[in-house]
C-alpha cells in the first residue's frame, strides 16, 4: 500500500510564507473595495448538508462534490459554491432584513475537477451578494465591483470583462424539443465552445430553426457588431428585448472602466445553472481560465422559500495572487529588530519586545545558544536591526 503521509491530496497545496504574503496582499485589496460600497462580511458553515445543494434549479454534479457523513450518517459535502448557502442564511436568518442586502465573504469552496484537468480542489474565494434588487443600477454595481478589482491587479497586468444573459441561451431550450439528457449535453458543449461536437448533437436532433440558432451562439462573441448579428440571427421578439437591455448594459459599462476590455459573449452558459439573466466572466493576462465570474440569481432564494431577486459574483483569489507573483518577485517578511538576550535577560528581552511592538515594529527574539549564532542568522535574514540585551550594559543596538 502506498504511503501518502508527504503528500497533498491531488487539486491542493501547500502555500508557503511568500504565497501566503501575496494572497493576504490581494484579499487585503479586495475585502477594501467591497467596504467601501457597503458590503458586510458573512461567513458560512465549511460542512453542508447535501440537501442545500440539490435543489430543482441547481446542477452540481455528484462526482465534483467532496461528500462526508456526520455522526447521524447524514450526508454532508464541504462547501463547493458560497452563493447557495448564502441564500440559505438570507431566507432563514435574514428574512427580516430591510432590502437590498450587500453581503461578502472571504472563504474557500471545494470541487473535484475532472480527472488530467490540473484545476484546484480547494480554491480560495472572495465575493459579493446583492440580495433584493433587479434593476439595471444592481446589475452595473456588481460589475463595477468585478471591474474595480481586476484593475486592482496593476498597470503591467491587462484585464478583460466578458458578459452576456444566459435568457437567450434559456429561451432558446425551451424551445427544443430534446431530452434531459440532449439539453445537458447540448449545454456542456456551448460552455466549452466545441462546436464540432455541438454540430453533431444538434444534426441529430432536427429541428432547424432552433438548432441552428444554438449553433451560432457559442460564436456570436465580441464587440458591438455582435448585437446585430445576433438580431439576424435570432429575429424574435422576446429575444431582442433581452438584446436591448444587454447593449444598454454593454454601453453604460464600457465608461466605467475604459483601461478594460469589455466584449459580449452570448455563448456565456455556466454551469452553475441557477444564473437567470446578467452572466459574466472576468481575465487577468498571464492567466487561462475567468479569474471572476458571477451574474444574476432572481429565482435561487425562491429554493428556500424566500422569493427575492439577487445578483453577485465571486473572484479566485489564488489565481489572482498567481498573476500578480509572476509580475512581482515575492517579497519575504523580514522582521525590523532582533532581540539578542543574555542567559537570565529573557524576561526584559521579552518586555522590551513588547514595547517596540507597540510602536510597530515587528520584533523576533533570537533563540540561539550564543550571540554568534544570532548575528549569523541576522545577516542571513536581511534584518536591519539588533539589540543586545544583558545585565551588565543593558540595551544595545546592533549587539554592540
């Protein structure tokens, strides 16, 4: 039997100070733009019954979720999304809460990726819910948000904002005259955009009208000229309606953040399926897969009997930090001061670290059998500053 005690599970890993030191950077950044636009921090329980996620409108499919069983022989599953427990916690212990609610969260969420994909199991989160709103203005706040922290990444890095409305892709379903199974594979190819595949399922299927419609939009992506393609394309009624509020969104958001490229994607299909409008995506350069993704949610609440609308969307804060790692050479935590103390010091040596580190100072206390041994591991360290501590001349700086 293999032994796996030095090893992590596959999809994890360790982080060590420097990584450590970038991610605390990036979620320092982003927990103070979500203050700023009066967002308030939840956090929800790591352990949820697999009740919460096998709702009508949810698909998570049972191989990607991490399952256990409590002491009752319940099943429960570690977090895999925070917007469904979320949305437990409003319909339950914030039912009475005055609307809109604007909420945070800075927690991780696990999935098993499929197998040779190289995707994390457990990926670091941040993200905000705006609970109780449905207009445009809630829509456009929470891609500015999106917006604001792509941008916080830096000027070297360039940044893409990807949205679309899932209605179209719905609308068009509805339609089809397919089986459960069809429909869902029909959707995991528009996801992916492997248009050889959806080809061929929807050759088998029939119906041209719809099924050429759903060929096209997976490729119906990019700037202002997508609109009236997907007007020729489509040329239904309900459907130009979702295109017009979709280019009034497109245009209002293109002044917001100029220094990022903003595109439609109507082929936007997450496989989150509890999206029932706005769907988006954001990039940082330097990383492959969305950075950010979210959208709007008007009928998830409605799953625990609390019908309000929402919209949100969560970043992977350890792609984020990756990005910014290969720009920025990791910068380790040095401390200011080493306290070097004579044998019977120790206490004023710990006094006085307590004092400078009231001024602000990060202080270490040396732990070396003599001072040789300190100056050394001083030195091999970058620290600036030592302090020697003894009986006789009291404190000295630099152990002179």
């Amino acid at each position: 039997m293999k032994n796996f005690s030095l090893l992590t599970p596959e999809g994890t890993q360790d982080f060590l100070w420097d990584e450590c030191a970038l991610k605390r950077h990036v979620e320092t950044n982003i927990r103070t733009i979500f203050k700023s636009m009066g967002y308030s921090r939840i956090i929800t329980p790591s352990l949820e019954f697999f009740d919460v996620f096998h709702q009508d409108s949810l698909y998570f499919p049972q191989e990607e979720l991490c399952k256990l069983t409590d002491n009752k022989g319940r099943l429960v599953v570690l977090r895999p999304d925070s917007t469904v427990p979320i949305a437990r916690v409003v319909a339950t212990r914030l039912k009475e809460a005055v609307l809109p609610l604007r909420l945070y969260y800075t927690q991780p969420v696990w999935r098993f990726a499929p197998s040779l994909k190289g995707r994390s199991t457990e990926i670091n989160q941040m993200g905000i819910e705006l609970i109780g709103a449905s207009s445009m203005m809630a829509d456009i706040e929470v891609i500015s948000a999106a917006l604001e922290v792509l941008s916080s990444v830096g000027d070297t890095v360039s940044c893409s904002l990807e949205i679309g409305d899932i209605r179209i892709f719905k609308e068009l379903m509805l339609r089809l005259n397919a089986t459960p199974a069809q429909k869902e594979e029909i959707h995991t190819l528009i996801e992916e955009k492997n248009y050889p595949a959806l080809n061929d399922c929807l050759d088998k299927i029939g119906e041209r009208k719809i099924t050429n419609a759903l060929k096209k939009l997976p490729t119906l992506f990019g700037e202002e000229e997508v609109f009236d393609r997907a007007e020729e394309i489509f040329q239904d009624s309900r459907i130009t309606e979702i295109l017009n509020y979709l280019r009034e969104l497109y245009h209002t958001v293109k002044k917001i953040s100029p220094e990022c490229r903003i595109t439609i994607d109507l082929g936007l299909v997450n496989r989150t399926d509890y999206y029932t409008g706005l769907v988006m995506k954001g990039y940082l350069e330097g990383y492959g897969e969305e950075v950010i993704s979210g959208g709007r949610y008007d009928h998830l609440l409605s799953e625990f009997d609390y019908d309000v609308p929402a919209v949100g969307m969560a970043v992977n804060v350890d792609a984020v930090a990756g990005v910014i790692g290969k720009k920025c050479p990791p910068v380790h935590d040095v401390p200011d001061i080493l306290i070097i103390a004579e044998k019977g010091c120790e206490a004023e040596a710990v006094k006085k670290a307590v004092a400078l580190r009231k001024q602000g100072f990060c202080v270490e206390h040396a732990v070396f059998s003599d001072k040789e041994q300190a100056e050394l591991y001083a030195e091999k360290r970058n620290i600036p500053e030592k302090l020697w501590i003894s009986s006789e001349q009291g404190v000295n700086a630099n152990g002179k």
